[in-house]
C-alpha cells in the first residue's frame, strides 16, 4: 500500500506589545479582536475532526497580553474604553473617535454584508477631510453611536462562533437599535470567548490533537538582534544602521524566557521553534540549538539559497537536518505556494473551488514524491489571524471543506511536526552546511532594516541599549525588571515592519509611538533620562529612495501562473499598492509589478486583483518600457486567431491580445491568467545607461485610471552592474 503523504499546518499567532509597561494603557484593540475572531475558532473547529492533527504557535507577548484582559487586575484598551461609554454621554472627542476608527474591519467581508453597519459607513464617509469632521458629527444621533459601537465589535467575534450563540445571532439579525443592555452582552461575551482561549490549547495539546510550540518572547529578528549586518548577507548594497546592533545575549535571552513562559503555561517545554517571520542565520540557529530545541521552521527559499540550487520535490518535502557542535536539530522549509495561496489567494475564491485547487496540488507532489525512500511532509505555515477577515464568514466554509477532505482522504494525513519527525531518521542524514541569512519574505532582511526610517528606529533602540547596559547590569538576570523588558518590547519585529514604506497602515503613526513609548519607557524605569528625540515620529511619510532590485538572473515559464516561487525570487519588485499612485477609480486593480532579465530576455510581471479587472470593461493595460518602446495589453476577440498582430506576438488562446507599439515591432511572449507575465528580447530598446524608464498603467476606453507613479517614471535596473543600484525617479 503507497505510503499517505504526511501534511502540516502550522498556524502562527502572534501580535505586538501594545500594553504601556508604566501604566498598564493600551491604545490598540488588536489582541483582543483576534482572540474573538481567530484564535478560538481555529482551534474549536477541529473538534469536529480528530484525525485532523495541526500544530500552533503561540507567542508569549501574545498571551501575556490575552491574560490581561482576565481577572484578577483585568485590564482595558482605549477601544474597549469607548465601547463601554454610553452613547448618550460620549463627548466630542469621543465620538471622532469613534467615527474615526470603528470601520477597522474588512469591507467587502465584514462592514457590506450588514446594512445597517454599511449605511454608518455611507453616512460617514469612505474617506473624510479634517475639517469635515464637525459637520460629521452632528449628523450623527445616539442611536447611530450606539449601533456603531455594537457592530464594530459584534462584527470582530467570528461569524461561526456568532452562529452559535443565541444573543449573539439574535442581535446579528436584530441589525439595529440596539440597547446598553444588549452593547454590554457583546462586550462581555468578547472576555468569555478570550478567557477560553488558554484552557482550550492546553486541553487539545494534552489529548494529542495539536503541537504547541513558540517564538522568542517579544518576536523579534533573532538575526538582526544578533548582528545587524547579517542582512548583507542577502542585501550586499543594503545601506545599514550608521551604529552597529549586536546582541546576541539579548536574543538568548527573549528565547529562553519564551522557553520558560511555554513550560509554565502548557506545563511542558516546547519541542518547535517558529523564529519570527522565518527568520534565520547560523547565530540564530546555535542559540536555539544551545536552548534544547528540536525543530525549527523557515521558508523554502532560505533551502534554496542554502543549497545554491534549484527547487526540487525530493527536497522540499522532507526535513533537513542541521548538526553544529552546540548539537544537532531538524529545520523544515515551508511549502510557498500551498501557503501564500491560503494566505493571499483562495479568499478570492469560491470555498469548494478553493479545497479541490489545494487537493489536486497534493496530490501532485504526492505523485511527485511517491518513490522516496522515506515519508514526505508538506509544510504549511502561515499567519492563523489575518487571511481570515478576507474570506467569506471568516473562512470557515473553506477551512471545514478542506479539513473533511483531507480528513476523508486515502493518501493524506495530517500531522504534528513532532509527530513526523518521530518516523523520520534525521540521524543518518547529511547537515545542511552554512544557512543563508533571511526571512520568509523574499529571503531577506530588508522589511526590518534599510530604510532611513527602519536604520533611524535601530539607532534609538542602539542608543537605550548602551544607555541601560551602562548601568552594570544585562539582561540575564534582569529580564523581568521592567526597564529590560521595555526594550525588549522595542525589539519585536513589528515596529520596523510600518516603518518605511513597504506596507501602509491607517494605524501607522501609532505603531511609530508605541516604538517610542517602549524606547522611552526603558529609560523612565532606569531612571534615566529620555532622550527629546523620542519625543519626535521616526515616521515621516516620505518615499523610500531605494526599491528592491534584482538580485539575480530569472528564467520564469510566461504561463500566466506563477509555476514556482522561484522563477521569480531574484526578480526585482515594485508594491503598487503604495501611497504614490494616480487612481482615478474606487478600488485598485493593479497591485505588484515583478521585473528582471537574463542574457536574452527581459521579463516583466503584473500582479492584478481580478475582480476589478474583470468589472473594468474594455481595458488595457500598458506599460511604457522606454520612450522608444510602449506594450499594448488587452482582452482577446473572439476572432482572436483572425485578428492575431502581424508582427510575431505569441499568444495563449483566448487569453489576451499583446503587442508592442513602436517604429520597430518585435517578438513577444504573454500570458495572462492569475497574473500578467510577459517576455522580450533584450535587444529591444534598450535602456540609456543600463537603466529602463518604466510607467505602468491601466486605461478603460482609452482613459487613464490608474498610472504607476503618479508623476515621472519608475527607473529600474536593466544590467547585471546596475543591481542593487536603483533610486526612485518620480
């Protein structure tokens, strides 16, 4: 009988510290809409399903933070705050917040389907100007604050768990006026839901159905923590911090306090390691190896980069063993495209559509690898909080179609990590020689360190390092002071994440404060004093003046699909999603745009939201490559075959016309199906001074929608010296 093919989820929770350490304030509701929406519900829902075998990482800020919310001492945060304020006495103040901040929840998934909370929305407007605040307010009556108050938070309880709640689904359906009485029955049933959280871990974990395992204690880069200019390694050009950050003590530290946190709540040492956002270097790995730990998880691309070879089946699927003289321990790598498609995709998908895509995925690597010696194990790993407000009711339809598929079928199995690695021989195994340093996100560091904003907010946390240290003592023995616990706080990854401008946050500028509240704090506990600059936003809201170039050459298949991850690892990347674009229509369309060459070929890649792009009738997309060179994408005819260019295009069948318009036509490859890809010659206009002047636009009948950048041009590395070498040209 062939062997099942071995699967595991793991599901990572984890959030930021958001609780002030001095006053014991927090500013963000964050913890506590997670915990009613997802950390709950994704364990519960495998009750229904014990052959289902999933492992979960909880991170210790994160519980820490969970167990403030329950007596005894019960804390707040300024969202519940304003919850419990009754509506006839908010004052002014209170109700802009309110209007300001309780449409934090996902339009299409979790405001729209509710009239009455998406007529609060129209009513006060998608997008509202400072001095139209006043005239906002007085629109407003009682009642809407009160409904406003009650659908923000009833809609962050997650709809299965809503389901089965009989106040809860009464109140859903109710849609209006409600009472105080029936604001106060969400509000609490928010804390019965969160003090269930911790218990329902430990039972499921002590009956075997899932392994818990952990992160170093604040999440932070263990890499960077370790040695700053460990993001050399993937970024050689990464212009860094102009203070050198190395502390590997106090990486030590946050991971055996989360190793003694663990033990303490579960009652037994974890055996796994999720390193924050996959991160990894060889010092990260000799701490966790000195530590006792079993197995770690990281990216497929950090095997890839390691090995210096091309992805393989044989390969990706199975543990690698990484032996050093402070010991020996299995590292797994995550399946990329299983997991970014749960994560990014198949929220666009109808569930059932969605399970039968991933199934028939399995099974391809289940024929792929059924002639290995030894079992094969999928590895998929992912956020378990934030995909899940973009499906439809919160992803329960998928995620309960999926785990009765996989539970029903012949060739799978789901299981622990620990459980795998049981069957699996490691021992006799060859070690992995030097890991690459980097993250799951493109194998680098360059979301955490590198942007003037990311090196300025290194500096500080540098700065108060050296500042506490100079008082004699380490954060050994002094982790629980609150002081060394402050900054330890401060090195957790988030932070870094918003600064810069890789990702966008209507919460932007309090993510910069709470960096600086943590820095200061450190100070204020030592009884030193606090530096006027942590008085100032590191986050300034400019452009960053580096994007992320190619790192290499690329060959990728022009199939419309990304067939692998790695046909487009070292390609250069431009988010479009970013505050710098020209957007004449609601809802954006074009989303990321991929770029790189190899000695014949370039290649450009368009990553689109195909919803919008289907509402969008008769559009074209354009990309200006040159001023001697323009690129015509647009819908195929059905007399596509009758109306094909004249000048060579390729074409997929009934897919897209593509052409390029210029004195000179030439060859071109296109596809279009989940994404844009498109091939040619190098030799085409080719770009003065090894560098390319790039638009990309979306036109409907001829008029311009959306242009990226708003004004000039992107200017992009079109030669092997170039790379690593670009600026903005906007």
């Amino acid at each position: 009988m062939t062997r099942p093919l071995s699967i595991a989820f793991v599901w990572h929770m984890h959030q930021p510290y958001y609780r002030d350490l001095v006053t014991g304030a927090c500013s963000m509701p964050w913890v506590r809409l997670h915990a009613t929406k997802d950390y709950l519900d994704m364990l519960t829902r495998l009750d229904a399903f014990p052959a289902i075998h999933q492992t979960f990482n909880l991170v210790p800020s994160l519980v820490d933070q969970l167990e403030a919310y329950l007596p005894p001492g019960s804390q707040s945060d300024l969202f519940l705050e304003h919850s419990r304020q009754p509506a006839d006495q908010l004052s002014g103040q209170a109700q802009r917040f309110i209007l300001e901040w309780f449409f934090l929840a996902n339009l299409e998934r979790m405001i729209k389907p509710y009239p009455r909370y998406y007529d609060l929305l129209v009513k006060r407007g998608l997008s509202v100007l400072e001095e139209e605040w006043p005239q906002i307010q007085r629109r407003f009556r009682v009642q809407d604050y009160r409904d406003l108050q009650v659908w923000f938070n009833l809609v962050w309880i997650d709809p299965w768990l809503r389901r089965q709640d009989p106040h809860m689904a009464r109140l859903e359906a109710k849609g209006g006026q409600f009472t105080e009485e029936e604001k106060h029955l969400v509000l609490d049933r928010h804390l019965t839901l969160m003090a269930q959280i911790i218990p329902a871990y430990r039972d499921a974990a002590r009956r075997g159905q899932i392994e818990l395992t952990t992160s170093p204690y604040y999440h932070p880069i263990v890499p960077l923590l370790c040695d700053v200019r460990s993001a050399h390694v993937a970024s050689p050009n990464l212009p860094l911090p102009n203070i050198t950050f190395r502390h590997p003590e106090d990486a030590r530290c946050q991971l055996q306090e989360a190793l003694a946190r663990h033990q303490e709540l579960f009652g037994t040492p974890p055996q796994g390691l999720w390193p924050p956002e996959g991160s990894v270097s060889e010092a990260a790995v000799t701490l966790a190896l000195e530590s006792g730990i079993r197995w770690i998880a990281t990216d497929e691309a950090i095997l890839w980069r390691t090995l210096n070879r091309s992805p393989t089946a044989s390969l990706r699927y199975r543990p690698h063993l990484v032996r050093r003289k402070a010991g020996q321990m299995a590292v797994i790598f995550r399946d990329r495209e299983l997991s970014d498609l749960i994560g990014f995709t198949y929220s666009q998908w109808e569930p059932q559509l969605a399970v039968a895509d991933f199934l028939k995925r399995l099974e391809t690597i289940a024929g792929q690898t059924k002639t290995e010696e030894l079992p094969s194990l999928v590895s998929v790993i992912l956020d378990g909080e934030n995909a899940w407000e973009g499906y439809p009711d919160d992803g329960h339809e998928f995620l309960s179609g999926l785990y009765r598929a996989l539970a029903g079928h012949r060739r799978f199995r789901c299981v622990t990590v620990s459980e795998f690695l049981k069957e699996y021989p490691l021992s006799r195994m060859e070690s992995l020689p030097e890991l690459w340093s980097g993250s799951w996100i493109e194998g680098d560091f360059t979301t955490w360190v590198g942007h003037p904003e990311k090196n300025a907010a290194w500096i500080q946390l540098a700065h108060a390092r050296d500042a506490l240290a100079s008082l004699g003592n380490d954060p050994a023995p002094s982790f629980r002071a609150k002081a060394w616990r402050s900054l330890a706080a401060a090195e957790g990854s988030d932070w870094m994440w918003w600064f810069g401008d890789t990702h966008v946050s209507a919460q932007a500028a309090e993510f910069d404060r709470l960096f600086r509240l943590h820095v200061s704090n450190g100070y204020r506990l030592a009884g030193l004093d606090v530096p006027k600059e942590l008085d100032r936003p590191i986050k300034t809201g400019e452009q960053a003046s580096a994007i992320h170039g190619p790192t290499g050459l690329i060959h990728p298949t022009i199939d419309g699909r990304e067939t692998s991850y790695y046909e487009w690892l070292y390609a250069g990347r431009l988010d479009l999603t970013r505050q710098y674009a020209e957007l004449h229509r609601t809802g954006q369309v074009l989303k990321r745009l991929y770029y790189g060459f190899d000695q014949s070929h370039r290649y450009f890649r368009i990553d689109f939201d195909p919803q919008q792009l289907q509402a969008c009738a008769g559009w074209m997309i354009e990309l200006v490559v040159s001023e001697a060179l323009r690129i015509h994408v647009q819908p195929a005819r059905q007399d596509a075959s009758e109306a094909r260019p004249a000048d060579g295009v390729e074409m997929p069948p009934g897919s897209v016309l593509a052409q390029i318009v210029s004195p000179n036509p030439a060859p071109l490859v296109c596809a279009l199906e989940r994404i844009l890809e498109l091939a040619l010659p190098r030799d085409v206009a080719q770009g003065a001074g090894g560098r390319l002047q790039l638009v990309a636009m979306l036109k409907q009948g001829g008029e311009v929608v959306e242009r990226h950048p708003a004004n000039g041009t992107f200017e992009l590395a079109d030669s092997l010296t170039d790379m690593g070498a670009q600026m903005w040209s906007v």
